[in-house]
C-alpha cells in the first residue's frame, strides 16, 4: 500500500484536493470528505496512467510544516 500527502484546500463553495507528488493529479468535492473520496480516484487514475506511458513515479519528498510569526 502507498501513502501520499493530500493537501486540501477550502473554495468557493467547494474543496480542492491535490496531491504534491503527483503534479496533475487533483480533484474537487462539495465537502472535505467527497474532495478526499474523488481524489483517491484521481490517485489511481494518474499512477495508471504513468504506469501505461512507462514514465517512473517519483518518491513523495514533501514535507509539511507550520511556522511562528509574531
């Protein structure tokens, strides 16, 4: 099983999900929840694709972090 970092972001009246190790690889939802739900298709849907065109899948280097400002 694979893991990749999900960033989900509030709209106008709708969320956005991405997946930063996949560039392309997005998807929208009415809720949190649908956006998270449609983007594990968008997930499958993106590997398959890179795997049909042999292009190699990249390793997830991503980092999160929050920062202090005063």
């Amino acid at each position: 099983m694979a893991r990749y970092t999900v960033v989900v972001e509030r709209g106008d009246g709708e969320f956005f999900a991405y997946v930063p190790a996949l560039p392309g690889c997005t998807s929208v939802g009415q809720t949190q929840c649908q956006a998270l739900d449609n983007v594990v298709d968008a997930i499958h849907l993106t590997l398959g694709y890179l795997a049909e065109q042999g292009i190699p899948m990249l390793d997830s280097v991503e980092t999160i972090a929050q920062v202090e400002i005063d």
